[in-house]
C-alpha cells in the first residue's frame, strides 16, 4: 500500500521521512517533470456541498487533505498551486507555461498535460470554451467565448508565434507546422482530417484509426497525421477551433460535457538555414488534455458512455504505472510504455527529452475527497520524474552551419585586410611617385636607404625597391633618378617600417586566405559525407520495407499453420465453425485444413509473381510477357 502512519498523526508516502507527502526533488529542477495543481470552485450542483476537507496554501505551495493533526491528514507540496480565486492568466502565470514556449523555439521539446479526474476543470484549463448542448442534447463548444476565459492552449499559441518572431528579427528562419488528433478506444484519429466532417464523432467514422509507429531518432509517431504549415496565430486558432469541433464529447451523470477521448495538439517549430533551407533544429510543444476518470454508480445499464469510461480508465492506469515505475526507477527497472497507446505517446515527456509540465486538476468539494486525494498522490509522483532535455538538431547539420560562419567570418576578414592593404598602398603613393604596390611583387635588389645602418649585425636592414618609371613626366634627369633616397641603378628605395608593415598585412592575408580555403574544403567534404550517408540511409530503408513485406508474408502462412496445429480436436475458432469431434472426421477437417493452407500458400506465391510481372511490364512500356505458368 502506499500509504501508512507515521508520528504526529500525519500521512506520508513511503520515501520521506517528513510529514510533507512530497517525493525527493531529483538532482537539477530544470531537468524535473513539474507540477501545478488547479482547484476548481465548486459547481452549481455542488453549491450546498462541504469543502473542509482541502486545505490550500499558495505560498507554500502545499495542499492539504484530512482534518489537521488527526490520522488521516496528508500534506503535499507542488512547483505551484492555484486556488479557485485564479483566473486563467494566473494559472499561466505559475505554470511556467512561457518558459517551456520559448525552449520549444529553441530547439527543445515541451509537454503540459491535464490530469485528473472527470468533472475536475481539465477541458477549461487547456481550452477555456464553454459547451453547450444542441438540439440532440450533445455538449458543442461556444468557440466565441472571451478571451479571458481562454485556456492554455489558446495563450500558448499567441506566444509561440511571439518567441518565433522574436527570433526572426534576430536573423533565424522560422517554420511552424500544427497537427491535432484524439487516442479514442486506443484509436488514433486526425481531427484535421478533412474526410471528417464535424457531426461525425470517431464512433460513426472509420472503425480503424492512424497508425502508431516507433523509428530511431523519432520515437514513437503517428504515421499519416496531416500537418498543416501555419504562419500566424489566427490560421493555428482558426485549425484548433476545427479540432475541437471533431472531438468526441458526451454527458455523463457527472458531467455535461465530458471528453470521451485525449486530445493532443502539436505545434512543430522549425529553425531552418535560410528561408527555403535545411532544418537545423527542431522543437516540439505538446499540448495534451486527457479525458478524466470516473467510477460508474451501481445499478446502471451498459451504454456506450460506459464503454467510454472503461477504455479511458484502463488507458489513464497504465499511464499511472509508467509514473509509479519512473517515481521509483530503483524498484521497477522496467517501465510499461508499451501498455498503452497513450503511454507510448507520452514515452518522450515521462523520462524522455522533454520539458514537462504536468496541472493535475481537483475538485474542492468533499464528495469528490477519494479522487482529489488519488490525483495528488500520483501528481507527487510524477514531481519525482526526471527528464533529460536536449536541444533536437542534427549534428552533422549544426557543424555545417558552423563552418559556413567561420567561413563568412574568415572571407569578411580577407576584405578587411585587402582594403587595409589598398589604404597604403595609396598613402605610399601619396608620398612619392612609386607606382602600383603590384611593383613590390616584382623581383628587385635590395638596398640600404640612407640613414638606416645599425640595425643588426650586418650594419643595414634590407630594402625592397621600386623601380623609377623614367621618362614619364617626373622630371628625372639623364640618369632616371628622383629623391636623396634613390640608388644608383635606377631604384627608389622604401622606407623600412612602411616595408614591414606591409609585409605582415600581406602574410596575414595570404594566411586567411589558406584558411579560408581550407574550410571551404572541409565544408566540401562534410556536405559530400552528409549526402552520402543520406543516401545510404535511403537504401538501408528500402531494404528494410522489402524484407518486412516478406516477414509479413511470413507471418500470416505461419499464424495459418499454428491455428492448425493449435486446434488438432474439436475446440472450434472464434467465427463459430467447430471441428467434429476426435476420429476420422476430425483427421478428414484437418486434412483438408492442411490443404487449404497450402493452397494458400500457392495463391500468395502466384500473387507475388503477378505483382512482380506487373511491375515488369510497367517498367517495360507493358512488353513484359505473361508469367510463366
């Protein structure tokens, strides 16, 4: 049991060793699951009802259940609380909610889910719209409700395209993508959908949902989720207000407009190398509304509400022990992801890579203690949580970014450098009539200007010198010489320190220049290596699809043979046909069972074939033949 007394009366879970039923806050509280819990005001139908059992305090962020000092007290501490009196934008407020939307642009995934029991304000808080029953008395959202009544997901949106342009003006590329689909009866379903129209719920749709599939780097996905490309908060509100219309509601006797399904809308934030460029990194926000439980009154009859209800509380247990695993890793090793579909969608906010945050919703009305109490016992347990974040980018992409910096950096610097050099170039013409300073790269002797000895062992520092263009209108003399500088075979000599200076700038030039040339090199081959392994990739997939084909194949002959051998006597199959009983009838069915799966097998073998010449003859212009046989 989880529970059990300790001193002064008080109720703690079985880790502390304090009267505070709260887990050990793990090493890093940037890297814990956090957790706000939301308390309700009471309902109409609640207004009579007794609230002494809830005791709140938001400065310490601690809520209280049983009388004080007594044996059935227990005391838990949150990240925050939020009392009745909070509106929707304080809820917001101590959530965090702005953070984990500003990670996502970064780069990180973010997560804040809805938990709690049926009834508990779970809807409003991510949503704020209103239901209201039509005239087939099922609940439909009122999408013009205030916007001060708008939830989470309303308020996330506004700001994620905020952060994304914030992020524009400082020179990224942004790209935000939405997707919206409902886990009902552990069905996936797209509420984008346009084959769904709104007065289709998922149980008078297709009877078989999206696929849930897992790939390396990935995770868990949903394969064939429509994703539409959304560049304001208008365009994303206008699909999330066409999501809630889809979804599947229902009254039940202790809600008027229940959610039948969990809802989880998803808002894909792309930075990308240029407008039309390569992802570099990739953040995902999760915005996830789960359908409450509920406990069926004695006495009433199997409807399809009650079906519902059985398929949501056995999905929300194996969500409550992938916390309980997590919460204790050292006594389950094993985590039950697989258990559920929707714990397979929330594998990467429960231990994964995400931020998460987790608003565990109650009621403060004593009827409802039992739940309340259920609620924050696992929403202790879910503070206990670590998750690892990281930044989701490709390595390989992030090092070409960086080498195409440095090689912007290296190419500005070259500029710089070459403009340098002009600059004295032009000021040494100034000075005397030397020509282009392209003369300096021209082999000449050296010579020792006058008045430059004793500058080392050899008495005078070398001088490169510039040949005097004679006869062009400077005025030399018969002998072609112009200056007190000027050698005797015609040289007009520089001065040494303007010689030096200009040696190291062009050194330093033509050595940015072989970086520079370098990296572009290095740039080359990563790009070559990246598409490469692309490459690779893409046949390892196609190898991968056509041997899964054949595994397929595979699998269903041998499902085939094993319910033969499975059902040797008269046990019958699930379609009602029976085999006779033990004797020469049930060796005559089983032979005949036998030859009917080879002949199966013969079918699938001859379908391949066709499948084969098929594509044969497409590839051929239809010239292919007819299979043999």
């Amino acid at each position: 049991h989880i529970w059990q007394p300790v001193w002064g009366g008080a109720t703690v879970l079985p880790w502390l060793n304090s009267p505070m039923a709260t887990p050990p806050r793990n090493a890093g509280s940037s890297s814990a699951v956090r957790v706000l819990v939301r308390c309700r005001p009471l309902l109409p139908r609640e207004a009579s009802g007794v609230t002494a059992t809830l005791r709140i305090d938001r400065t310490a962020c601690t809520v209280g259940m049983g009388a004080p000092g007594s044996s059935s007290e227990t005391r838990f501490r949150f990240d925050g609380v939020a009392d009745p009196a909070c509106d929707q934008a304080d809820v917001y407020a101590i959530g965090g909610v702005s953070e984990l939307v500003a990670s996502t642009v970064s780069g990180y995934h973010a997560t804040i889910f809805a938990y709690g029991q049926t009834a508990s304000g779970k809807t409003f808080t991510m949503e704020g719209f209103e239901y209201q029953s039509d005239r087939a008395n099922r609940p439909v959202a009122n999408l013009q409700t205030d916007a001060a009544k708008l939830g989470l997901i309303p308020r996330a949106i506004h700001e994620l395209f905020s952060c994304a342009a914030a992020a524009g003006g400082a020179g990224a590329h942004m790209r935000v993508r939405m997707s919206y689909f409902q886990l009902y009866k552990e069905q996936i379903y797209d509420l984008l959908a346009s084959s769904l129209p709104a007065d289709r719920g998922p149980a008078r749709g297709p009877k078989r949902g999206l696929r849930l599939r897992w790939a390396a780097g990935r995770e868990f996905f949903v394969e064939n989720l429509s994703e539409y490309e959304v560049a304001s908060p208008a365009e994303a509100l206008e699909l999330f207000r066409l999501g809630v219309a889809h979804k599947a509601m229902a009254e039940t006797h202790m809600n008027a407009a229940s959610s039948r399904s969990h809802c989880v809308v998803q808002l894909h934030v792309d930075s990308l190398d240029g407008p039309h460029g390569s992802t570099l990194a990739s953040g995902t926000l999760s915005l996830v509304d789960l359908a409450g439980s509920e406990r069926q009154p004695k006495g009433v009859e199997k409807s399809a509400n009650m079906v519902d209800s059985v398929e949501i509380n056995r999905s929300l247990f194996a969500l409550r022990k992938v916390i309980v695993a997590l919460s204790e890793a050292r006594r389950h090793p094993h985590v039950p992801y697989r258990d559920s579909v929707l714990t397979k969608v929330l594998k990467g906010s429960l231990g994964g890579s995400a931020r998460t945050l987790m608003v565990a919703c109650i009621s403060i009305a004593d009827e409802a203690a039992d739940e309340s109490l259920s609620t924050l016992s696992y929403a202790a347990r879910a503070r206990a949580i670590t998750n690892v974040p990281r930044v989701n980018a490709d390595p390989k992409l992030s090092e070409i970014r960086l080498l195409r910096e440095e090689l912007s950096s290296l190419r500005a610097e070259v500029v710089r450098l070459t403009a340098l050099l002009s600059d004295n170039d032009e000021a040494d013409q100034a000075a005397a009539p030397f020509g282009s300073f392209g003369a300096l790269l021209a082999p000449t002797a050296c010579a020792a200007a006058p008045g430059n000895s004793g500058g080392g062992a050899g008495g005078h520092v070398p001088v490169p010198q510039l040949r005097a263009d004679s006869g062009k209108g400077s005025g030399m003399a018969g002998s072609g010489m112009v200056g007190s500088g000027m050698a005797a075979d015609g040289m007009v000599g520089v001065h040494p320190a303007t010689h030096q200076r200009l040696s190291e700038k062009l050194l330093e030039a033509v050595g940015a220049l072989r970086a520079a040339l370098a990296t572009s090199a290095r740039l080359r081959e990563t790009v070559d290596a990246v598409n490469a392994q692309s490459e690779r990739a893409t046949r390892a997939h196609a190898e991968l699809m056509s041997e899964n084909a054949e595994q397929v194949e595979r699998l269903g002959m041998l499902e085939a043979v094993v319910l033969m051998e499975s059902y040797p006597d008269a046990t019958g199959f699930a379609g009602g046909y029976a085999l006779m009983d033990a004797g020469d009838a049930g060796a005559g069915q089983r032979d005949a069972l036998r030859r009917a799966v080879q002949q199966l097998v013969l079918l699938r073998a001859e379908n391949a074939q066709l499948r084969d010449w098929e594509a044969t003859g497409a590839q051929t212009g239809g010239h292919a033949g007819t299979p043999a046989g």
